[in-house]
C-alpha cells in the first residue's frame, strides 16, 4: 500500500511518523510546498519579543529525520491537482516549475490554512503589512522591525494572535496600536468579565486600543509602503502593520470532490475519513467533532491536527480508533495576566441558539490565611435543560491555564454542572482553599 501524505506540518508530520511506525509495510510519502517542517507557529510572538533567542527550537521534527524512518518527504513541491477517480497528483516543483506526478492508494490531506485576506481593503497589497502563520512570516516581522525607521505598528485582529503580537512588539519598544471590529478583545473565547481585566492589563502594557472598529483603506507613500491606516472611525499614521483577523482551511485542491462545511474544512467521520472513502483529511483543512456543541466544527489549533494525524494513521488500512472529540481549549498570556478557556462561552452559546445558563465567581487561589494569595476569575457555562458543562474560562495574574484541561474532560465526558460539584479535588493551604475555586463555581450554580 502507498499513502501519500499532502501538507507536513504538526497533522502531516505526525500522520507520518505514525503511518510508519504502526505500518512499516506501507511506503509513505509526503508532499509540501514549503522548504521546512513542524514549525510552532505559537511560538512566533515568544521569537519577535526576543524570548526566543534560537528559532531552532520551534522544530520538533525535519525533513532528514522523517527520511531517517523511512518516510520519502519532497520538500518545495506544490500540489496543483488530486485526480480522484484515478488516484493521482499532479505538481511543479517550487524552485524551478519542473511538473511532477503521482500515484496512491490512500490519500491524506494536512493542507492546512491560510490568514485570512480582506482583498476588499483598498491598499492591502502595500508593502509592510505582514502575515504571521509561517517561519517566513516570523522572519520577515522580525527583519523589518529592525529598521529604526519602523517605530509604530498596528496590530489589525486582537484573537489569540493578535493579542501575543501586540505584546511582543512593546517588548521591541514600538509604539503599537490594536484594532478590531469587534467590541472585545478576544471576543470569540471569552466572555466580557474576563475580557474587561484583560484590556486593563493590556492598556497598562501601553498598547493603543481601538474597539468596535473596522479597517476601510491602507495608504502609502511614494515607494508603495504602508504609512496610514484608515478605518470607519479614523486614520492613524504607522510603519509597519500585521494582519490577524483569522484563518480558512486550504479548500482548492477539494471543493468539487469532497463534503464540506461552509468555510471549506473538510468533513470527516470520527475515523478522519471523508467522503471518499480512499481519503483522509486532517488538521486545519478538516473539520473536528464539538464535544461542546455535539456537531461537526472548524477550529484550527495544533493540538487537533496532532491528534487527528494519529488517528488518520491508525485507520489507514482498518477502522481501530475513534477521535475522541474537542472542546477548544486555548490558553495565553497577556501582560503577565494567565488565561485559558475551552469549549463555549456565554456569548458564543447565545449565537448558536444553545440555551445556557452560566456562573461567574471571584476567588482566592489559596486561604485568606497564607502569607500571599491572588484573585482568580472562573465562569462555567452549562446547559439550561440538562445543566451539561459547555464551557469554562480561567484568569489570574498567577499561571493556573492547565487547570483547564479539568473542565475540559468534563465536557468531553458529559458531565452536568452538579456532578462536577462534587468531584474529588485535594485541598492543601498551598495550593487552594478547603472548597476549592473549581469546585466552588459548580457548587454555586444555580
């Protein structure tokens, strides 16, 4: 048998690695149009800020240690065609457009997503606004921002990205403006009692905030560079601008052939097959199973694609493993401010028409009693007929993000609000209080 894998970042490369240690029979290759791999694209606010010192250490994998477990790996091919009936590929090699083709028995798409574009702006090809997905990305920011004619940047989107950049960049010193349609930061992950703390901690940090406001027009000078950006509610000079508004899946090689959601993300079952029963799709091209909304969603993270790789690998030759589900759970930090959330928040439960009901408390994170102690904000989301945990959001000046993945397993499990209550959770001064704040938002609801 011959799978040929397409895209080898974190699905394609553990699809990979996978394929071949549960199956040495199979002859694997993979195909990507770039010239490296597994590249943590997390990590490129930690490499502008210069807390990454050695970009090395975002690969966890190369193309010669693929090889080395016999995996054939074509760096720099891009694919421009799947023929699907007849099981083959056709490409050009990026260095020199030689065509290329290709042949297989299974097929596994990782072709990943792209940054969203808004080719309707005016202005939008000027130099000096910037993508931040890929190494390339990262290194061109990192390039320009060392021009000492590059004081002031825009940062347009504050989601996850945004929100790192804009802090890696006060760490270079620029003076840095954030600017979002939305009428809050992060809007999409957490609800406004956490978000309102944020935006303090960001508006201290001495980023310009602009609110509910959206992007209309770039302008720029003689030489074709990006000098003001113009929105609906005003114009501001700048140097430098880096686009986050986010991501779609790479859905051109599929559209016509394969089911999909409306975005482009491919349909998997819970076996990361698609339509096609000879292909496979995984990571930010393929959609993932909501164990929050019990339907088929996109959401694009790392932690998806590198175990939708797995079970694709697994199933390449028999159904023996099912994917367990997501819930969506993300964490960052923001000026020092620690904060993570999975599954649904109350806003995003009332888009969908999920009827919720939600509670929020305040706490300390260890007994009055201690010597030092910090407040923590916990809110729970959870369904108002059956009272199922949908969601939850954590934030604290102290780091407790991974006590998240608790009220992760909760959803994934289904479990209701007053079960988790009562959930065995240790209790030791240095670490909490004899009701835990875990325990205390579900003992609480109502």
């Amino acid at each position: 048998m011959k799978a040929i894998v397409i895209g080898c970042n974190h699905a394609g490369t553990f699809a990979c690695t996978y394929l071949k240690k549960l199956h040495p029979d199979v002859d694997v290759v993979t195909y990507d149009k770039s010239d490296n791999i597994s590249f943590l694209a997390c990590g490129i606010a930690l490499w502008v800020g210069d807390v990454v010192k050695d970009p090395k250490g975002l690969f966890y994998a190369s193309p010669e240690s693929l090889e080395e477990q016999g995996i054939k790996v074509n760096m720099g091919h891009e694919i421009s065609k799947i023929d699907f009936a007849n099981k083959k590929i056709e490409g050009i090699k990026v260095s020199d457009g030689t065509p290329f083709e290709d042949s297989y028995d299974k097929l596994i798409l990782a072709a990943g997503s792209w940054p969203i574009v808004p080719r309707q702006i005016e202005g939008i090809d000027l130099k000096g606004i910037h993508l931040s997905k890929l190494y390339s990305h990262a290194l061109n920011i990192i390039e320009e921002l060392k021009k000492p004619e590059i004081k002031r940047v825009m940062v347009v989107g504050a989601g996850y990205i945004g929100v790192e950049i804009i802090e890696a960049l006060r760490q270079r010193g620029k003076e840095t403006l954030l600017v979002e349609a939305l009428p809050r930061v992060m809007a999409n992950y957490f609800d406004e009692e956490i978000t309102d703390v944020a935006l303090e901690h960001i508006t201290k940090g001495g980023v310009e905030v602009h609110l509910d406001e959206k992007v209309v027009k770039f302008e720029g000078d003689e030489n074709d560079c990006i000098n003001k950006v113009v929105t609906d509610k005003g114009s501001y000079d700048v140097d430098m601008v880096i686009m986050s508004i986010g991501f779609r899946p790479n859905c051109e090689l599929y559209k016509d052939h394969l089911e999909t959601l409306g975005n482009g993300a491919i349909i998997v079952d819970s076996y990361m097959q698609t339509s096609d029963p000879d292909v496979f799709a995984i990571g930010d091209c393929a959609s993932v199973y909501s164990r929050a909304t019990r339907a088929k969603e996109y959401i694009a993270l790392a932690t998806n694609a590198v175990r939708m790789g797995i079970v694709a690998a697994h199933n390449i030759k028999d159904k023996v493993l099912s994917y367990q589900g997501t819930q969506g759970s993300n964490a960052i930090c923001v000026f020092g401010y620690h904060m993570a959330s999975t599954g649904l928040s109350e806003c995003s439960a009332n888009r969908i028409g999920l009827k919720v009901k939600t509670n929020f408390v305040k706490d300390a994170t260890r007994p009055e009693f201690m010597p030092d102690y910090k407040d923590i904000l916990v809110k729970v989301v959870y369904e108002e007929e059956t009272r199922r945990i949908v969601g939850a959001q954590i934030a604290s000046e102290e780091n407790h993000a991974e006590a998240i993945h608790t009220f992760s397993l909760a959803i994934q499990n289904g479990m209701s609000i007053d079960e988790f209550a009562l959930s065995d959770f240790f209790f030791l001064p240095h670490y909490n209080k004899p009701v835990s704040w875990l325990t205390a938002v579900a003992l609480t609801a109502k």
